[in-house]
C-alpha cells in the first residue's frame, strides 16, 4: 500500500473534527514548504495532486478528440502502461529506502510529480497534432 492510499485511508478513520484539524495542517503546511521534513512531504504529496489533476484533465481532453475505437484504446492502454512506468520508475529511483525514512515521501512525491508534468506535457503537444493548438503555452501545475 503506498502513501497516498495511506494517508486515505486514515483520513477516512478520522471523525469530522479530526478532518478539520487535518486540513488546517495542510493549509498551514502549504504556507511555509520549507519548515521541516513534514511540511516538505506534504507540500510534495499537494503539488503532486495537483500535477495529476492536469494530467487527467488533459487526458481526459484527448480522449474525447478522438473517435470511439481503435485510438481510444490504443491512448488508453498507453496511458495504463505510463501510470505502470512511472510508478515503478519512481521506485527505484528512490533508492534502497525501502519506502521508509523521513525524507522519502519527499523524494518519491516529487519523482511523480515530475513525471507527470512531463506527461502532461506530452499530452498537450500530442492534443495540438490532433486538433491544433491556440497557443503554444506550456502545461502548467
């Protein structure tokens, strides 16, 4: 189970007022990144969210610029093998932590979140080859 779906999982433990104190550490993190060790892991878990939600939005724009079929599918299983990739991509290059350590959320959230800007990115361009691009801005987070 990796991070994320822990730190799900225990939000979903906590009761309504747990919830509350829980965001206002997240605001209160995203304040200052550079605190500590756990303002760093958290501020690098939000700009990783924030990365994927680009990331689907794009995904989610060329596959409806393509007709049902065989490119849907073909974009699809591509980006099931990415998500395969970069996950393990990731892994490895965290080192031999062992997913441990308090420096490892930091370096594995970042390691995602850079490939999926780059992901994103490539998306973008493959969107302006399909439907033509009104302007030649790069994805942002």
């Amino acid at each position: 189970m990796n991070a994320r779906h822990l730190f799900a999982c225990a939000l979903l433990a906590l009761s309504g007022s747990a919830i509350a104190q829980t965001q206002g550490l997240l605001q209160e993190s995203l304040k200052d990144c550079d605190k500590n060790q756990l303002t760093m892991n958290v501020c690098a878990s939000y700009r990783f969210d924030l990365a994927d939600k680009v990331l689907n939005e794009q995904y989610k724009q060329n596959l409806a610029a393509l007709k049902e079929g065989p490119a849907q599918t073909r974009l699809r299983e591509a980006q099931r093998a990415w998500i395969t990739f970069r996950d393990k991509d990731c892994l490895a290059d965290t080192g031999p932590r062992e997913e441990s350590g308090s420096i490892w959320p930091l370096l594995h959230f970042s390691c995602l979140e850079k490939h999926t800007v780059r992901r994103a990115e490539d998306l973008k361009v493959q969107a302006c080859g399909m439907q033509g691009c009104a302007n030649d801005a790069p994805v942002s987070k």
